[in-house]
C-alpha cells in the first residue's frame, strides 16, 4: 500500500531554520496536488537539541511518521544530525548535508571530540551531496539563508524541479528577505548540481 | 480550500466551530499550542489557569452555567486534575464539557508514558481518539453533542504526533448556540453522600446508552476490504497500522473508544480470519476485547511501550528486521542545555560548587541543572515535587540523625501551580527545607506562557501580578531573601546567609528568561584573551553552549554569546572580557 508515497526527512539544531525549509517544501507539494503530512519534534528545540521533521507526500498519505529504513531523502543541516539520522534512510536513500559543524556540549566540555570524517564515511554508504551551505550564505549576504540554499540543493538532488517553487517562496517568505531568499534558492540548486557532476 | 494544520490547530478551529466560550488550560507540550491558537477566536474566552485542577473546575463552572467548555493538558495535568474530573462524570454537565488529554508516547518531553485512556474508564466517561487533524476538527464538534446528548463530560485524548503532525483539514460551518438558561439546580451538582448515591445510578446508565451510541457512532466505521486479516485500531496507531498492513485487510477503525462498541467488534471478529489489535501503549482496547470472549493478535507482538512507526510495527508483525545501511560513525548526544545567558545557571553554579547539600528539583528548564556539568539535582518527580520531595527528604534524614543542607527548588510557574501549599507544609511542619523559587517571569520550557507572575492573561490583557514575596511573608516566612543569579558573589552569599538563618527562610532567585520577546535584554559579548587563558576549564564547569576549547583555549562563539557573564566571573585569570555592542 502506498507506494508511491514519498519521505523527506530533514535534520537539524534547534535554530537552524528547518521550519521555514519544511513550509516552503510543504506549500510547494499542496499546491502541485499530493496528499501532505508531516511531523515534527521540537518540545526541546529552543534548547539547542536535535530536530527533526518529517515531510511525506503522494496520491494519499497515512502515516505523518515513519520509522528506520523507510525515507527516500535526508537533508542534514549539520554533519553529525546526518550521522545521527541516516538509520532512517532506505538503502538506496540520498542524503544532503551541509559541510557545516555545531558543537554538542560534550564536545564543548572536552568530554568529546567532533570526528572529521563524517562525510567521508557518509559517502561510503549513500549517495551523498555535501557542500558548505553556511560559507555560501555568508557569501550571498545573509548567514540565516543556508536554509534555503540546502532546500535547493534537495530539490536539484531529489529531482523535484517541476514543482512551483517560487510560488511557494513568494508565500512564505517575508516580501523583504524573497530576493536573497530566491537566490540562495537558486544558488542551492547550482551547488548540487555541480557536486552531483 | 484545505488548510494545512497540526492537531492542535485543528483543535482550537474545532472548538470554535463547536461555538465553546469558556476555556482553561495548563500549558504544557504536547497540548501547549491548542490555546495559543484559540487566538483568532473572538467568543472563546480562553487563559491559562495556575494548573490543571483549576482549569478543569473553571471549564466545568461554565458548562454548570450553560456555555460549551472545554480544559486542555498534557497527560500529567489530568493527574493533577483527576479530583474534579470524576465528580463531574456524576453530576453531569449544563452545555457540553470537553476536556483534552495530550499523551506523549516516547516521552519526548515528559517524565512518563502513562497511558490516559485509562482514566476514560476509571471516571466512566466517554473518549475520542482522533488520528489526524481532519479527525481533530469533525471528532470534537461530535464530542460536544455526545457531552450534551448523554449529560457527561467527555474525554478528548491526543498523543504527540496527532497533535504535531500537520495534515490537511477542511473547515466547517461554525455554530452559533444559545447558553442553557441557568437556574440553581441542587441534586445535580451539590455532589453531597446522598446526591452522588442517584448520581452512581445514574452514571451506569449513562454509560448504557454510551455503549450504544459507541455501536452506531460516525467515528466508528467498518472499511470492509478482505476476509482474511482484520485490524481493531484507533488515533494515531490506526493511520500506521493503515500504512503497514497489505491492501486487502478489512479495518474496524474506532474513533470513540470508551465505552468500547463491543458488539461491532465481535461482528468484525467473525468476519475475519485473523483479528489484530493494534495500539500504542497500553492494551486498552485488546484486553477488553479479550475480556469479552474475542480472540485476537496485539501486545503479544506490537511493543507495550514507546512511540508506535510503521518499521517497528512491520517489524513487530514479521518478525523481520528492515534493512538499513551501517555508517561507520557514532553520533555524539546532543542533550538539551540551558541557553546562553540563562539566569538558571548562576544559581546552578553556586549549588555545583557546594558539598553536602541536598537539592530537590523540578518540572521546568531547571530540569536541565541536573545535567553535567552542573549535575546539582537529587531528584525531579512532577509539579510542585520540588518543595515537598525536600520536606519528606528533611524529615527522613532527621528521624535517622545526619545532618544535611536541602533546598527544594521550582520554577515562577511551578510555583503557582502547587508549589504554595508545598511552601505551607515546611512552614507548618518545621521542615529544615530551604525552598527556592527560581523566577524567570515566564513558562519557558513550554515555549514562552504567561503565568500569574508575568501581569499579562493569554488574551493579552494587563494582570494584576501576583507577588511570591508577598505570599512567603503571608505564609510566616521570616526571611525571604531576592537575588539576582547573574551575580555570582551576590548569589554565593545569598545561598550562605539562607543555609546560616536559623528562621524559616526562603529565596527569590529572580531575573527574566533571554527568550522573553517583549523585555528588552541588554546584549553584550564576552570574549577570551587567548593570551591570558591557562587553560584551566574553569569556564566550562558554567555548561554554556557558547563556551568551548578549541587549540588548547577556551573560546566564546559570538553567534550565541549574549554577554552574561557568567564564564567571565568565574575565570580565575580574568582571561575573559566584556564587549559592549
């Protein structure tokens, strides 16, 4: 049953800008005519936890939540939220995730040390789009658009291109940040299609 | 047009089409955003009551008055509740009563699982389980007219993700109602010996025509398909069990759930070969189901506890593991911290740097003072346990002879909730307690309520703001000492002139949380003098996100700083500076 149905799961730090991510790419799907749901935990969020959310679409969706082995995609707004997530992922699942580092407390304490090979060892086990979505923000002009960047980079990697995109920005971005909003967009999709190359 | 809400939304767009005027709520996750969205809502009275109790009696004072009502809780609150809630379910109603149980499978901000459909049962009332938000919306205009048709208040259980999930929801017409005309009605609602005697009577048979309407109600429907597998499900384990089971498998799916439609059930049963019950939690339904003489499949392979998903459910019923890929890297945990610039943490700090002292704590952000680095909490048991865990703690350690210092520690909200009477019984009974309010001036955990402290109502009205001094004092409180957290050595002697009074004494701990939006905060940045930094870590025992080592020095992120200060006073090398912005 439902097959068609597809999963996005997006991981992050409570303060990275998910929600925005996940109602844009919601907005988009409503309005290209899936059933939609989605789920999210967030009761810690503000407390720089992990977060994440979980979008699935198709002809009729049951479940707003899946479990491990079942999410076609991952984007992973941090590189150990990715590591973290990947056991939902199926085993052909693509994962996009920005080169991009936040601090746990043990780390911070010196109780432990962030690895530096996650990337690598991500791209030993899925397809793996990685790139510095943070750097690029900043570069654009705006550090809090490295959320829509990797929403870019997910619609180039997870095919999604027909959707209305720009509608979808034009009605959930405040009018005063939708011109770099639109970039960061765009630059996004770039990003991964020079990464995918 | 559809609109695209989570359960809560649904909810709150719910009660207004159902034309409820009075509501009362305790916030706490995962209930909290069903008043905050009653908002656009002009005819709903709605506010935040100091706790559940009290909202369930304010919800259900209105409904003896004659307008619909409703009270909203996480699955906790109905503990605290309870003691209105199953003399209601005697006396009756005057307009419909609803009251809204939120569950949090997984506990993914609580402090247990309890399964509250039990309550349904054990205060004979009716319940709804809805499974997404559409069912929201439809199940609690139906939950009004129940209320109303059997003369009973109704429960309305949630579980995290039918209140987080967002699903796609068509709106109604919303109804304009007449109150009921009041008039003192004695034998129904003064629930004296003698009243509650016809009043039991009553209930049964109340629960008689429920068990019948239950048979016949919109929300319980057979969906016939194939007469191999059938599936008993209900709320949000229905919408996985849906997704798991194969294409031709007929469904009971139950919507009203208490009483259960037991002759429904059996008729489902005998037309499928295999029955499932499938639901999160507790067996509430299946052992029920077995009670009367059915014989079905359920906890015998559907975990008992935690969240239900459509891996583990498939898992559970195939015995089969889904296939995953390992990557060869461990995650490290990312727990819950207390923000830059909380004031939770001065006071956390002095407490972590002290020997032999006891500290009871409590449901709040200062939950997270028992976690390293700051580990300064013995115990956190529920609302209000801060106090009277302490008291019993005080009490114990005296009938065996040591001698220990023990504060008993709870938040401004918790405080109102049922800290008070916690603060009456160390009075009353001599407790060598010293209670501790830390007042951050709002509910924060939950996501930023007002409370009686604050001076403002959830309709955003200007409140008379209720003064802890005052009520220490009234209470007999000799001493009650006011102190600013983010001064360390005003916190430290504090805490020593508290532990060295021989009266009652108590401590305001008192500085208004960072995320607080309508307080201007002042913004400053501390800074580290790589020069001057001995690499001590004395700066990492405050357990700051902000702060952290990086080359062999401590090293302060700028993007999260807010300039407390707090890394800078205990720096024994005065390495770390203030930058005003």
């Amino acid at each position: 049953m439902n097959n068609d149905v597809r999963t996005i799961v997006l991981a992050g730090v409570g303060g990275q800008g998910t929600i925005l991510v996940s109602r844009v790419l919601t907005t988009a799907l409503i309005d290209a005519g899936y059933d939609v749901k989605m789920s999210e935990i967030h009761g810690m969020a503000q407390r720089g936890g992990s977060v994440s959310t979980t979008v699935r679409y198709g002809k009729k969706v049951e479940s707003p939540l899946v479990g491990k082995g079942a999410a076609d995609i991952l984007v992973a707004f941090e590189q150990m939220e990715a590591v973290r997530t990947t056991p939902v992922l199926k085993k052909d699942g693509i994962i996009v995730v920005n080169d991009y580092k936040i601090m746990p407390l043990p780390v911070a304490s010196g109780a432990a040390t962030y690895p530096d090979n996650y990337i690598e060892e991500l791209s030993k086990a899925f397809h793996v789009i990685a790139f510095n979505a943070g750097q690029a923000a900043i570069e654009l002009g705006n550090a809090r658009v490295m959320n829509i960047i990797l929403l870019g980079a997910m619609v180039e990697a997870f095919d999604m291109g027909n959707l209305d995109w720009d509608s979808a920005l034009v009605k959930q971005v405040p009018t005063k940040f939708l011109d770099i909003n639109r970039k960061a967009f765009e630059l996004g999709r770039s990003m991964a299609r020079k990464e995918n190359a | 047009m559809k609109h695209f809400l989570s359960g809560n939304e649904a909810v709150a767009r719910g009660l207004y089409e159902a034309d409820v005027r009075v509501g009362s709520a305790y916030p706490g996750t995962p209930s909290t955003e069903i008043f905050e969205n009653l908002h656009p809502y002009e005819s709903i009275y709605h506010e935040w009551a100091p706790n559940e109790k009290v909202a369930t009696e304010v919800a259900y004072g209105a409904s003896i008055a004659g307008v619909r009502s409703v009270a909203a809780m996480k699955h906790v609150g109905l503990n605290v509740a309870a003691d209105p809630l199953f003399t209601a379910a005697y006396n009756g109603v005057g307009r419909g009563f609803v009251i809204i149980s939120a569950d949090d499978p997984s506990m993914h901000s609580s402090q247990n699982e309890q399964d509250n459909r039990h309550y349904a049962k054990a205060a004979k009332i009716p319940m709804f389980e809805p499974s997404d938000s559409q069912e929201c919306l439809e199940m609690m205009r139906e939950a009004f007219d129940v209320s109303e048709r059997f003369d009973i208040p109704v429960l309305f259980r949630m579980t995290t993700r039918v209140s987080h999930s967002r699903s796609l929801v068509e709106f109604g017409e919303p109804l304009k109602l007449e109150a009921f005309p009041y008039s003192r009605n004695t034998k129904k609602y003064i629930a004296s010996p003698a009243n509650a005697m016809v009043h039991r009577v009553e209930l049964e048979e109340k629960m008689k025509g429920l068990a019948e309407y239950s048979e016949t109600s919109p929300f319980n429907v057979v969906e016939k398909r194939g007469g191999k597998i059938g599936v008993i499900s209900a709320g949000g384990a229905m919408l996985i069990a849906k997704e798991v089971f194969p294409e031709d498998t007929s469904f009971l799916k139950l919507g009203f759930t208490n009483p259960l439609p037991m002759n429904l059930i059996r008729e489902f049963s005998e037309n499928v070969e295999t029955l499932y019950v499938i639901e999160e939690l507790d067996p509430f339904m299946e052992t029920e189901i077995k009670a009367a003489g059915i014989d079905c499949t359920g906890k015998d392979v559907v975990p008992p506890m935690y969240e239900l998903n459509p891996t583990l459910l498939r898992e559970a019923l195939t015995g089969e593991k889904v296939a995953t890929r390992e990557v060869d890297a461990k995650a490290i945990p990312r727990p819950p911290v207390l923000c830059p610039g909380c004031p939770h943490r001065g006071f956390f700090y002095t407490l972590s740097k002290r020997k032999n002292v006891i500290v009871a704590g409590d449901i709040g952000c200062y939950t997270l003072g028992g976690s390293p680095p700051l580990s300064s909490l013995d115990s956190v048991i529920c609302m209000g346990g801060g106090f009277t865990i302490a008291m019993g703690m005080s009490k114990a350690f005296e009938q065996i002879g040591e001698k220990k210092t023990i504060f008993g520690v709870l938040g401004d909200s918790t405080f109102f909730h049922s800290g008070i009477t916690g603060a009456i019984e160390i009075l009353y009974n001599n407790g060598h307690v010293i209670p501790v309010v830390l007042d951050n001036s709002i509910t924060s955990m939950t996501g930023q309520q007002d409370n009686p402290g604050t001076g403002y109502t959830l309709m955003g009205e200007i409140a008379d703001v209720v003064s802890m001094e005052a009520i220490f004092r009234a209470v007999g409180y000799r001493k009650i000492f006011t102190v600013d957290p983010q001064d360390l050595d005003a916190m430290n002697k504090t805490v020593d002139e508290a532990i060295a009074c021989e009266e009652p004494c108590a401590i305001i701990v008192r500085r208004p949380c960072v995320l607080i939006k309508r307080i201007k905060h002042e913004r400053a940045l501390c800074v580290v003098d790589r020069d001057k930094c001995k690499s001590c870590r004395r700066c990492l025992t405050v357990g700051c996100p902000a702060v952290f080592f990086e080359d062999g020095k401590a090293t302060i992120d700028p993007n999260l700083c807010i300039g407390c200060t707090v890394c800078m006073q205990v720096c024994p090398f005065d390495a770390i500076y203030k930058e005003e912005e």
